[in-house]
C-alpha cells in the first residue's frame, strides 16, 4: 500500500513538472521496436528501448534484434540457402557444419545493433518491461532487479512466440519449436514438424536439404491463407524431393522411449486409426501467440482482441489509451512481417516527433515463402479474388514454365507455375500475382512496385522481358483459365 | 598491477603467435599503422582514435588480454592483399576487435569512447 501511495505522489509531481525521463519508451527489441527507437532518437527524442528475452520452454535463448535476427527471417533464410545447396551438390552439408556459421552472422547482427542504438544514443536496456501506468514502465532485469522508466509515449512491439500444443501430453516436454532449431547444440536428426504454415514448411524444407529425414503432419491445409492451388505446387514439390507428408493427421501423445528417441503417436483423420512412429525430434509449428500476458495491459487499460490476444490498434497503431501505441505483430489485423513492421514504426516514430501525418500502408504487400520450390506473392489470392468480386468479373491467366537451371540439372520443372488474377474488362487490372520457382523473392519484389502503382494486365504485357529470365514468363503470360488451353509454356 | 594484459606486436606473423599462444583467455586486439620514431602513426585516425581507446581499457574485463598491434608500414597497408586484409579479413585501420567474436569498431567508431567501453563490458 505504501508503495501505491508513493507512485501517486510521484505522478503528482511528474504531471506538474511535465518532464518525463524519456520522449518514448519502446517495449521490445526487434524489427518494428528498432526501427521506431533509432528513428525517434534520430530526430531529437529521447529514447530507451527496452529488450528481454523469456528463453523457451528448452532453455535457448538470443539477443537484441527479435524474431527475425534471431530466429526467424534471417536464420531461416541462411538454412534455406544452405539446403538449395546441399541439394544442388548432392553433398547434403550438415546441421553441424552450417549452424557455426548462421550463429556467428546472427550474434555480427545482434552486434552492429548494440552500435547502432549506441550511436543513436537509444538506452538499451536487457529488461522484462511491463506497464505500470500510461506513463510508467517498469524493468525487471534476469536477476530480480526493477528499475522505473516514466516516458510521454510508450510503443508496445513485443511481437510473439511460438505456440505448444498443451493439450498433447508430451507435448511441451519434448517438443521444440522454431525458437531452437536455429540453435540446437546437436542436429535434430529424424524430424517430425507438426503443422502446416509457412513455418511448417519452411523448415521441413531446409532440414530435408540438408539431409535429414522429415516429416510433416498436417491436420487441414497447407499454407492457410494463401492461395491454395499455390500451396499445392508447394507441397507437391516437397514430396517430390523427399520431404514426407502426414495428411489429414492430427498428433495425440509424445513419449520419449528409453532409447531416447521420441514416440509420436496422432490419429489419421480419414481412417480413424491410430498410428505411431518414432523421430529424434518434434518440432511444433503450429501457431504464435503475442507476447502480452506478462505486459500489465488489463491493469492500465490496454484493449485486447478476445481471441487473438493481441492488441487492438487503430490506422494510426494507437491502442486504447491514449499515449500507448502498438505494432508489429503484436497488433491485431497485421500482417506479421518484419518490413511492415519497420515502416510502420518509422512512420510511428515521425509521427510521434510530429514530422508527418503519414499512415502505415498495409495493403499490397508482397511476401515469398522460402520452401524449397519458393513462391513469391502480392495481391488477392484466386479465391479471394472469386469471393470478392465473383468468379465471371475476374480472368485468370497462367503458364507453366521450366526455369532454364532446371534443364541443365535435369530437374523436375512440374510445379513452376506463373498465376495472373485479373478483373475483367478494360485494361484488366491485376488483382493479385503469383510465382513458383526458384529466386520467388527476388522476382517478386518488382512485381510488387507495379501492382503498388495499379498495375494492370495491359502494364505486364507492355513490358518486354529480360531474358533468359524466370521472371519474364510474367511478361509473356496469355492463356486464361477459362479458355482451358494448355498453360505450358515452349521454349524460346 | 592492471587487471589485463597488454601485449605489443609487430606484422601478421608475430600477431598470430602470440594469440596462439593466449588461447583460452578474452582477447582483444586493436590493430594500427606503424609508429614512427616520435610515437606518431602514418595513420592519421589511429593517432587520433589511440588516446580514445586506452582512456576505455580500464573496463576491460579481468585476465584479459589486449593486443596493440602494429600492421605495417603505409605501403604494405595499401596493397589488398595483405595478410591482415586477405585473411582477418581487415577492412580500415583502427579496428578493435574482439578475438572469436564478431564484434568490431571499424575507423570512425573508435573514436567513440561508449562503443569502447560497450565491446569491453558487454558479454
């Protein structure tokens, strides 16, 4: 009691006074936290970003930078390279040889941003951060120790972790998640990835690259969301070059044998049977839930989704009291990515100094799933396209290629596969842009400039190819679905 | 009595022994043009960063080593392909780097005394 009675006087003499210890607080250290922090101190506020990071239910644990530095985009992409390789040289590199080498560029990542915060004069501070007020922050540091932070503005970019099935017994005992497959001390070996989300996928990718044994149990669909005859090439080609798959299957126990490989026993949907097999590792992929339980948010007002548990925020990323924001994953109908989440506290950060009144623009965003087969997007899926504006408004065009890498390595080109949505009518504008095929990111990336500026059909086949290119088969694409003619493309 | 070691060597090969020689401990090294007769560099951002970097070194963890390295003369310097640009993978002289880490202060950064004092202390 006598400590509330302190903080009331406190706030008393704090809101006469006007001065609070920092411009803003930002609670949470990764790409959109960064972003927000280096831009607000680069234009004069005075900032401290506080990072912390809760190691997994296995121990592991990282530094600044968040999911993406850490165990996500970045480390996932350099596996994913490595795997395209192992597969290419038929010489299937190993976990053990890679993992020194994606761990020592991830910690040069965590590095040059301690210089960078550094430099922007940001305070970095390795607290828990959690909200006392709507102007005061409390740290709680590894051991115990708390500090208080009063600030003008407070930006909650705690992102999120992956999910445990908890109601799997076993689950949470000996299941990892993609928060220590970057970081294991030994290679996982026999590999159950339970789920079906780009995660899912893209892991089961590169551990099949580098010559593990993989698995993937997928209880539905894959790559809910997504376009799904898209997901379909994706997966078809996964199993083509040896990743497994457990369709229509749902895990029910995990139990570690006194060999000590793991046991997984999951139901096949479509017999009703029970199966079971062994594996040296489960990785759960099956979800993220935000980091906002340990936060304080109820307490301070902070509105959440119901379902989600994330929190809800406006155009602007401004929660439900008034000097708190909100971004990245951690907010509610975002896209979970890190560059929207770098923009958008760019712009958040330039607002808050009061240097614009520029909103984050999350529509027309682009992404690429790195599977093995890798597939680049922007725009409306097929089906969301129909949903939208009716099956008879919209034409589809399509061709099935073969990249010319592929000739010479006399790889299987079945699932390269080019997808133009359009509305129909006019200079058909383009809804929505699909790609298959090796390089998707970077193919995709142009692509996405011209839908940004309303690019139409009529655009796309203006513009003459670079060849010989993958991505020129975008320029040239002319059969539609409707007119049912064979989409393969010949050669040149 | 310093709570570090400072260790003076000259040129890539000297360097390499005596790290070799130090395995097992937390090394440092910090890496210069030559120093001519009066104690002056050719380089004109070491003579200025050097003052910077020992006024940090007494946050320099306990049982550490630190490494005052000398490159070479200003032509050996320039030539690309050095030893200490082929294979440490050197790209500007000051660096201080921190040995088996990838954490460095490349040129302008030692002049700033915090980011010294922060790759001293920081874990």
């Amino acid at each position: 009691l006598k400590d509330i009675q302190l903080n009331i006087e406190w706030h008393g003499i704090w809101f006469v006074t006007g001065t609070f210890d920092y411009d803003l607080v930002v609670i949470g250290g990764g790409s959109g936290g960064l972003a927000c922090s280096k831009e607000a101190a680069q234009l004069g506020q005075k900032v401290a970003v506080l990072d912390y990071v809760e190691p997994s239910v296995k121990g592991t644990k990282w530094g600044i930078g968040g999911t993406c530095v850490n165990v996500g985009c970045i480390p996932k992409k350099l596996m994913h390279q490595a795997a395209l390789l192992g597969t290419a040289l038929k010489d299937a590199q190993k976990y053990e040889q890679w993992k020194p080498a994606v761990q020592n560029h991830v910690r040069s990542l965590n590095w040059g941003h301690r210089v960078q915060l550094q430099d922007k004069e940001v305070k970095y501070l390795n607290v828990k951060g959690s909200l006392l007020d709507e102007h005061t922050v409390k740290g709680s540091t590894r051991t115990g120790k708390e500090i208080m932070l009063t600030a003008k503005n407070i930006v909650i970019a705690t992102g999120g972790r992956p999910k445990y099935p908890t109601h799997i017994p076993g689950a949470v005992e000996h299941g990892i998640t993609s928060d220590d497959i970057f970081w294991l001390k030994e290679s996982p070996g026999k590999t159950l990835v339970v789920g079906a989300s780009y995660v899912a996928l893209e892991c089961a990718g590169f551990l099949t690259g580098i010559g593990l044994e993989t698995t993937v149990m997928v209880r539905s669909i894959p790559l809910r969301g997504f376009d799904q005859q898209m997901a379909g090439l994706v997966t078809d080609y996964m199993e083509a070059y040896g990743t497994k798959f457990s369709w229509r299957s749902v895990p029910k126990s995990v139990d570690k044998l006194s060999s000590g490989v793991l046991q997984v026993t999951w139901t096949d949907e479509q017999t009703g049977k029970d199966q079971r097999d062994t594996f040296d590792s489960v990785l759960w992929a099956v979800g993220r839930a935000p980091e906002t339980k340990t936060l304080g948010l109820e307490k301070v007002g902070v509105k959440l989704n119901k379902e989600s548990g994330k929190i809800l925020v406006a155009a602007d990323e401004s929660t439900s009291v008034p000097n708190i924001y909100a971004f990245g994953d951690i907010g509610e109908g975002r896209p979970e990515l890190t560059p929207t989440a770098i923009k958008a506290g760019k712009l958040l950060a330039r607002r808050l100094a009061g240097q614009t009144n520029e909103l984050m623009n999350y529509d027309n965003v682009a992404t690429t799933v790195f599977t093995p087969l890798e597939y680049g997007c922007v725009g409306l899926s097929e089906e969301e396209a129909e949903s939208r504006h009716g099956k008879d408004s919209i034409e589809v065009y399509h061709a099935f290629y073969k990249p010319l890498e592929f000739t010479v390595a006399e790889r299987d080109a079945s699932q390269c596969y080019i997808k133009v949505v359009c509305k129909r009518g006019g200079d058909q504008r383009i809804l929505g842009l699909h790609f298959t095929g090796p390089n998707a990111g970077e193919v995709t990336q142009g692509f996405a400039m011209g839908f940004q500026c309303g690019a139409t059909l009529t655009h796309l086949k203006e513009t003459v190819g670079i060849h010989p290119t993958c991505a020129e088969e975008l320029t040239k694409v002319n059969v539609s679905k409707r007119s049912g003619l064979d989409a393969t493309v010949t050669g040149c | 009595m310093s709570h570090y070691e400072e260790v003076k060597v000259h040129g890539y090969d000297e360097f390499c022994k005596a790290v070799s020689e130090r395995k097992g401990n937390d090394i440092f090294a910090y890496f210069s043009g030559d120093i001519d007769t009066q104690g002056l560099s050719w380089c004109p951002d070491c003579v200025k960063a050097e003052p910077i970097v020992r006024g940090e070194m007494s946050h320099l963890p306990e049982g550490s080593v630190f490494f005052y390295c000398q490159v070479g003369e200003r032509p050996y310097w320039k030539d690309p392909n050095n030893e200490f640009k082929k294979t440490l993978k050197l790209s500007g002289v000051p660096t201080l780097i921190r040995y088996g880490t990838p954490q460095k202060l490349v040129e302008e950064e030692c002049f700033k005394a915090d980011l010294v004092r922060m790759m001293f202390t920081e874990d």
